[in-house]
C-alpha cells in the first residue's frame, strides 16, 4: 500500500478519529523499530493479546496502527460473541479474528487455514497466548468436498486458490475439507469466511452448517473477488437470505446494526445476520472494550 494511503487509512479511522500526532507516532515508531529490529517481534494487542509480526504484514500492522484494522467487523466479533460460543475462522491466516474471538472475547474457535508456512506462524499466535484449549486448529482449505487445490503461498493476506487458467511457480497443492464434514457434530454462533473469492465453494460445503439455529452470524469478504472464478457474489447474497441471514453493516460506536439491501461495497465485508433482535440484544449489553485509549 502507497505511502500517503496508509497515512490516510490510519487518520480516517474511527479509534484514531480526532487525534493525528498518537497515530503518525505509532507508525513511525513501528517503521523505524521493525527496521532496526531483525526479524519478528511480539507485539501486545487488545487485552493482553499478543501477535508475532514482521514489516511489511498488512493485516497485523493495521492492527499496530489502529487498533482493529477491520474495526466494523472485529468490533462487531467482539460486541456478540460469549465465552460459550464457537467461532469459525474460515481463512484464518495468522489468527487476527481467532486471536479476538478466543484470546479476548473467550470463545472456542475452529480455524482453518491452507498454507504450511502461514499455518505455522498461525500456531505460534496460538501457542503465545496459551489458547492451545480454546482453539482447534486445522491445516487445510475449505471448498465443498474434500480434496486438493493448487493455492499460492508468497502473497501474505493476498493467498488464494488458483483459477483454472492461473499459473504461479510458487504455488503448492493443499488439502481442502467441507465445513459439513469437519463440523458435523458442533454448533457455531459466528463464522468468518475471508477466502479471496473462494466463498462460493465454502458456502457450497456448508448446507447442513447454514441451516443450523446456533449459527446467528457470518463475516463474510465479498469484494469482487468472486468474478475470477467466475462467481457471481449477488448469488451469495441470495444463497444467504434463503437459509434466512439479512445483510448488514455494524457502527461500533453507537452499537446499532445497519440494513443493507446487498452487500457492503464501502469496507468489502458484510455481516450476515439470522435473528437480529437477539444480535442487538447481545450487541447492546456487551462490556466495552478498551482499544488505544478508547472504549467502545
């Protein structure tokens, strides 16, 4: 991402609204640092959380920068999830929302996340926090039958399936499993799903998970991404309204839900919601949660 337009990013965003000398010091302090200081470093996050990031790692330096670098969705993960919910994190990567869900908010999560190298420093988030019992961790793709896929493995947050007419000489073949065959017998409250397009084949492998009444929620990516497998992503939307989910957007500030005939085309990510006033009733009396020096 272009200089000014992280600069931008972390001024415009809603924990670092009002204030611009805290947050340039905070990037400069991690561009200067994490030259100086080879390798990896544990950073302390939100309510003692700790992440291992590298220079250069988009997701985890937003959460630097700002606080919550998806803040509608992570802020909204935070407001609804209990210690006694299930998260699904379906395209986990280094374990950011895992890391909320069971390390903050105390939920018990199942993550998956395809890449061996990506995988591992997944692990190793997990292990750090000491949530070895909260999380199962599980090294594949999702899709909608078990099998293997071709999936790059040196575009950080960017890692994806390859389409049919895709080459990369980086590229490994990884296991891919179906949420109904590995959560047959378990009842999430909340799933994330960030597949870079991919949604479609999970979606296609989770019937039986949809229609489950435990599952209130889905974080879903949907930013055009779809269109390069050849999916269209207003089919997911009306997949979803037939299994009962209204689309949303969150304001974490105000704790109030915000209807959406679509999807959400400002942030990418859109909230699937099944029973909206049990949501608001959970969103409404959730703890604040302190992030900077701000509680939302």
């Amino acid at each position: 991402m272009p200089f000014l337009k992280i600069l931008k990013f972390i001024l415009d965003h809603p924990v670092n609204n009002g204030q611009k000398i805290k947050p340039i010091m905070r990037f400069l302090r991690w561009q200067i640092g994490s030259r100086l200081v080879p390798g990896a470093v544990v950073y302390e996050w939100i309510s003692g959380v700790k992440f291992i990031v590298r220079n250069g790692e988009t997701g985890l330096t937003g959460n630097i920068y700002t606080g919550l670098h998806e803040f509608e969705e992570m802020s909204f993960l935070l407001h609804v999830l209990k210690s006694e919910d299930l998260f699904i994190d379906v395209g986990s990567n280094v374990g950011s929302y895992t890391l909320l869900a069971s390390g903050v908010a105390g939920a018990n999560s199942v993550s998956f996340e395809p890449v061996p190298s990506t995988f591992k420093r997944l692990q190793q988030n997990i292990w750090i926090n000491n949530l070895n019992n909260k999380v199962n961790l599980i090294n594949k793709g999702v899709a909608s039958v078990q099998g293997h896929i071709a999936f790059t493995c040196d575009n950080d947050t960017m890692n994806h399936a390859l389409a049919d007419n895709e080459t990369n000489e980086n590229s490994i073949l990884v296991d891919v499993t179906s949420l109904d065959a590995v959560l047959a017998d378990q009842s999430p409250f909340l799933m994330k799903i960030d597949v870079e397009g991919y949604e479609t084949l999970v979606l296609d492998g989770a019937c039986e998970i949809l229609k489950k009444d435990s599952l209130q929620a889905v974080i879903m990516e949907l930013n055009g991404s779809g269109t390069y497998y050849g999916f269209d992503e207003s089919a997911i939307v009306r997949l979803m309204h037939g299994y009962g989910f209204d689309t949303y957007s969150y304001d974490p500030i105000n704790r109030k839900l915000i209807h959406m005939a679509n999807k959400n085309s400002e942030s990418g990510n859109t909230i699937f919601i099944r029973n909206k006033k049990m949501v608001e009733k959970r969103l409404q009396s959730a703890n604040k949660i302190m992030v900077f020096e701000k509680a939302f």
